[in-house]
C-alpha cells in the first residue's frame, strides 16, 4: 500500500531522474533587472515569463523534457535553478541596481555546465543547452571573459547563446559577446518573444538529441 502512495505522490513531469528518465532540454533565462527596466518593461517582462511556463505546459514531451532556470542581475541572483516545467515556478521580478552582465553571463554558463555533469551522473541525455541573454543596457561590469565563454562554448556546441536587445540596449557590446547576432525586441513585445522561445523548445524536445533543428523565423517581435 505504501509503495501506491508513494508513486501516486510522483507529479507529473518529475524532476526526479529516476522517476523521469526523459533527456532533458536546458535553457537559461539571464534577465536583465537593473533600475532601468523597472515599469511597463518589468511587467511585460515577467508576464512574457509566466506566458512560457504556460506554453510549455501544453506540450506533453517538453513538461517532461524541458528545464527552465533564470539568473537576475543585478546583482546577479539565481532566481530558480534548473526545474522541469510543472516545477518551475517564477516569481514576480522586481527591479533592483546596476547591470553586471558579464557575471551574470559567466554564472549561466557555469550552470549548465554543472546541471549537463549531472545529467551525465545519472545517464540522461539530453539536447544542446539554450542560455537567453535579455538586456535593455550595457554591462557596468567586465564582459571580455563572458564574451570568450560564450565563444568558447558556441565553438564546442556545449550550449546555445543568444543575446535580445531592450530599446536602449548597446546591440555593438552584444555584437561582441554573442557569436550569434543579437535580436533586437520590437517594442516590449516578451510575450511574443516566449511564445516564440516556447515553441522553439517545444520542436527540439520533441525531436531525438543530436538531431538538427532548423529554429522558427524570428518573425513578429524582432525588428531586422
């Protein structure tokens, strides 16, 4: 009788590696929380978060399958660390100080790498991780060895980087750090920008990992 309970007790979408062997799809939200974003672009920002969880709750593979985990800055805050979807439960950001992007870029990178040994512990496969850099400034911090991590990494396929510029966001430094060019948000459009993220993530998960995924057109939140 125990043992019924017990699995009964299991949710749905565990993040348990026993209980949910599926390979896992990482992604890292590092969001940019500096006093400038503070206001309508804070709100947009958090509820475009909210849309993604919800988006991915609707797919059956990428509530098992995806892991969501977002850094702050600054300072720079692991807000949640990784977490299957029905798992991931972001809270209502606020606005604090400056923009130590370079840290907080660095900080992601050292999560992935540290969540993909884990999942190597355990024998779970899984899909080349997603860091997502959203920032309407420019670090206040050194960014030269975040910029090399993220070539580095891009050039040894450990993860995906992309940079989404906010109006007033320098696109020449993030031109510098991604290898991938930066989008720049049309307006405050995050929630077109999750939906987009969201079913991007829902095609890769659905695929076997390795397999080439050809990504959706940024079409309908990015300015070219």
């Amino acid at each position: 009788m125990d043992e019924y309970i017990s699995f009964e007790q299991i949710p749905f979408g565990s993040d348990n590696f026993a209980d949910n062997p599926e390979p896992r799809c990482p992604c890292v939200l590092l969001l940019d929380t500096s006093g400038s974003m503070g206001g309508m672009p804070l709100m947009q920002l958090n509820e475009g978060v909210r849309t993604f969880k919800q988006e991915l709750l609707s797919d059956h593979l990428a509530t098992k399958r995806v892991e969501v985990a977002i850094v702050t800055f600054g300072p720079v805050t692991v807000e949640s660390d990784f977490h299957t979807v029905p798992n991931f439960h972001p809270r209502e950001l606020d606005t604090t100080g400056d923009t130590p992007m370079g840290e907080a870029i660095l900080k992601g990178i050292d999560m992935i790498t540290k969540r993909k040994k884990e999942y190597k512990n355990h024998g779970i496969s899984y899909y080349k991780p997603w860091i997502i850099l959203i920032t309407d400034g420019a670090p206040t911090d050194e960014w030269a060895r975040a910029a090399m991590g993220v070539r580095e990494g891009e050039a040894g396929k450990s993860f995906a980087f992309f940079a989404i510029g906010v109006e007033g966001a320098n696109m020449e430094i993030l031109k510098d750090i991604s290898v991938r060019a930066p989008l720049k948000l049309k307006g405050l459009m995050f929630r077109e920008f999750f939906m987009w993220l969201s079913a991007s993530m829902k095609m890769v998960s659905s695929k076997n990992p390795g397999t080439a995924v050809n990504l959706l057109p940024p079409s309908g939140w990015s300015e070219l």
